[in-house]
C-alpha cells in the first residue's frame, strides 16, 4: 500500500484533479490519498485557504460573511462543475460552511483553525465523489472518524501514539481512502491544525499507522533541487536524500516538504517520493534512511529568513551556575522557543523566529535578564537569516567549513554566528537578511560547480 499526498496546485482546479484521479487509477496500490485545499490556479489568484481565513476574520468581527462565504463556495462549485458532479456536493460544502461560522468565537485561535480546516476537509469530500463518479470507488474519511487524536493547547499540534493505532484500521477497506490534510482533533473533540505544511504531517502520520510501502509527496516540481531555483540559475537535482538531510535543509527554507511531516515516517523506516502531479513518470527525489556516497559532501543548501538574535553579556557568565537554564526559562515563560544559542565566556546569543516577539515581549524579556539575571548588556536584534549547508558527507570531509566561511566572505558580508551539529550533518550560519541571496548564489557556486575528474 502506498499513500499519496496532493498539494495544494495539485487540485487547485478541476483540470487538475483529474490528474490526480489518472495518478491514483495508474497504481491500485495507491489506497489512501491525502489532499490540501485548493491553492493557487495562477500566479495572482488566492488560495481557498486564504479565502478562508478573510471569511473567518469577516465572523470574528461581526461583519458581513455573505460575500466571502459565497467566495469560498463558487471556488469548490467552479471545480465539481469542472468534474462533472451534481450540485449536491456543493450544497454540503455551503452547509458545513454555515455551521462552522455560527460556532463559538471565545478562543479566537480555534475559531480561525475550524475554519481554515474545512479547506482540506470539503475538498476530501469533493475528491471522493469524483473518485466515485469515475468508476474508483472511494470513500471520505474525516480525521475525528478515523481517530487522529492530537494533543491539547497551548503545545502545537502533534498526533498522540493512539492516534497511529486508531487510523491502522483503515487498512481493510476495499475503497481508496480520501483523507484531508492539515488537522486532528482533542480527545475532548476539538479540532487543531498543524504547523505549516500540515497536510504534509497528516500524510505521514496516515503511512506511518498504515506501514505504507512508500509515501508519496505530490507537488509542482519533479524533484526537490540542491538550493532555491528562485534565486540559483538552474541547481541540481537530488535524486536521493536522507531522512536527516531533508529535515536540516526542511528546516531552513525548503518549502517543499515540511520539516515535521518526516518524523512518523522516520521513526517507522517508511521512504518517502516527491512527484510532479504535471509529470508523474519522472523520476522525483526519494527521501531514504541511508543512501550511496557521491563524490560532493554536500547535499543541499538552503536558507530562510526571519529571525531575531537575543544578545546577553555578564562578565564571568561561565561560572555562574544555572545562567542558560534562567535565560531559556524566562523565555518559555514568554510562550518563546529557540532555534540556536552560541556562546562565548561572558556572552551568549539565542536565536529565535521573530514571529514570536512583540513589542512588549522584547521589553520584559530585556527588562527580567537585567534585573533577574543582572546582565550588563542585554538587546535584540532584526532581521538576520539562516544559511544551512547539509550533507552526509561533510563529517569526512577536512575543510569544509572552512570553504563555506571564505565563500561567504568573498560576498563581503558579515557571518554573524556559525553552528555545527554534533552530528556533522549540517553547517548553519547566521547572517543579515540582505546578504541572504547572494551568499546562497556564492556558497552553491562553491560546492556545486562541475567537479573534474583528473
């Protein structure tokens, strides 16, 4: 059995999701298919994702729905009359739409997430009946039915061990399972979303509890490439990867799979395949547990922007015992997680997503380390990037960081932090915003121009 995942322009439309009926129909071992909302048709158009959240922000503030609620329903009536499907699957779409929206309001967050949710959960329900209408005969499955049980606030959503034991009944169906993506619910029956990416999750989490023979991640591209196409001339592609390779470029910046999504399929051993639904004979880039050694120690570099630095000195910092441990509490009282945090004797840095921070949060935060932890130079700082060279190889190769630091020097810009993992797997460093594309375009330069062979 296999698990095929399709995003968001894989069923943008009704063209579209034909394919995607083509793809499934190719292979009878394609039992369970994972779907996201529709998403763009063209490059200006809006997501029905993001149709919905100004429906659910329109509720939130006692507007008028009227017109962003019939937004999000004439987007799904354009696709079934695309497919050819009676009017009634849209009057069930109308309906959920309305009951969601007279829902309490008292958690705004939940709010927003029930609403955003029906994106996935109604294209299912569409999906499944044209499966149907085609001679494949499917059956739509509801995450609260199948019992994807996730964790309660205020931690991020994440799939609880029972929900794996629950979704493996789902094995002995004879139909293919059409399943949404993006959310689970409480054991107290409330529906969360998962982070960004979250229909990659959900895909996982539904091959991990079935023991797929493989988990297929349908997308735009044919294969994951070796950095940003947007801002390198034609990279690389990667034919095959590993688990801990694809996580540490996920997590800086490769859009093309979530960094979390890899976590139950890693844990159960289970391959993962990106494919084209536009082009589904290629080959794509398998996601593998070990894979054979090239001539290049490096994989794929990657980067993502959005983060602030939390600069603090105090002279003899390294003998106080228990600084880091009441520097990181302060933070996770402030509901704030951190990505890096270099040190030096007297200083250290921690490196968080500025999502997290306000105003006012920067302002405690500067306000307790002074007076708590009687810093004598506490500040933060904007808008730096994170650059992240990846790859097996790299623990045996004498150097590298070395090539990657005068590579970026060339660029003229300023490294303002460099971290290696113990594992050996990744090089991380820190730098301004500004500098983001260009150091990307000189690093790739440097480890993936044409290796000769003498």
């Amino acid at each position: 059995m296999k698990v095929s995942k399709f995003g968001g322009t894989s069923v943008a439309n009704a063209e579209q999701i034909k394919k995607v009926a083509a793809i499934v129909k190719a292979d009878p071992s394609r039992k369970f298919v994972v779907v996201s909302a529709p998403g763009k048709r063209f490059d200006a158009d809006k997501k029905v994702t993001d149709l919905l959240i100004e429906l659910a922000n329109a509720a939130i503030h006692n507007e008028n729905v009227e017109e962003k609620l019939q937004n999000v329903v004439n987007r799904y009536r354009e696709i079934a009359e695309g497919l050819g499907l009676e009017q009634i699957i849209c009057d069930v779409i109308e309906k959920d739409l309305r009951t969601r929206i007279l829902e309490s309001k008292s958690n705004v967050e939940l709010f927003v997430d029930n609403i955003k949710a029906s994106g996935e959960d109604n294209n299912a329900k569409l999906i499944s009946s044209y499966f149907t209408s085609v001679g494949m005969p499917a059956q739509y499955v509801n995450p609260k039915t199948a019992g994807l049980v996730v964790n309660d606030l205020p931690e991020r959503a994440q799939a609880l061990p029972e929900a794996y034991d629950n979704i493996s009944t789902l094995r002995n169906s004879s139909e293919i399972i059409v399943f949404p993506g993006f959310f689970g619910y409480t054991k107290e029956g409330i529906l969360r979303t998962f982070e960004r990416g979250g229909s990659d999750i959900t895909g996982s989490i539904v091959a991990a509890a079935i023991q797929a023979e493989l988990y297929e991640n349908f997308t735009d591209v044919d294969s994951v490439f070796c950095a940003n196409p947007r801002v390198v001339n034609s990279p690389a592609e990667i034919e095959e990867i590993t688990y801990r390779e694809m996580r540490e470029l996920s997590y800086a910046g490769f859009s093309v799979f979530h960094d979390e999504a890899l976590m139950p399929v890693y844990k159960t051993g289970i391959p993962v395949c990106i494919k084209n639904t536009n082009n589904p004979s290629a080959p794509g880039t398998k996601i593998v547990a070990e894979r054979k050694a090239n001539r290049r120690p490096v994989t794929g570099i990657s980067a993502d922007n959005g983060f602030s630095i939390l600069y603090v000195s105090k002279y003899l910092m390294n003998r106080e015992i228990g600084f880091g441990r009441k520097l990181l509490q302060i933070l996770e009282e402030e509901n704030i997680s951190y990505e890096h945090t270099p040190s030096g004797l007297d200083d250290i840095s921690v490196i968080m997503r500025s999502h997290q921070l306000t105003p006012e949060k920067e302002v405690r935060i500067i306000d307790r380390v002074i007076n708590e932890l009687h810093a004598e130079d506490v500040h933060f700082r904007h808008d730096f990037s994170m650059i992240v060279v990846v790859g097996e190889g790299m623990n045996n190769s004498t150097g590298l960081a070395a090539r990657a630091a005068t590579a970026i020097s060339r660029t003229g810009a300023n490294i303002e932090m460099i971290n290696q993992g113990s594992s050996e797997v990744s090089l991380a460093f820190g730098v301004h915003r500004s500098n983001e594309d260009k150091i990307l375009r000189e690093l790739y330069s440097e480890f993936f121009a044409p290796v000769t062979v003498g």
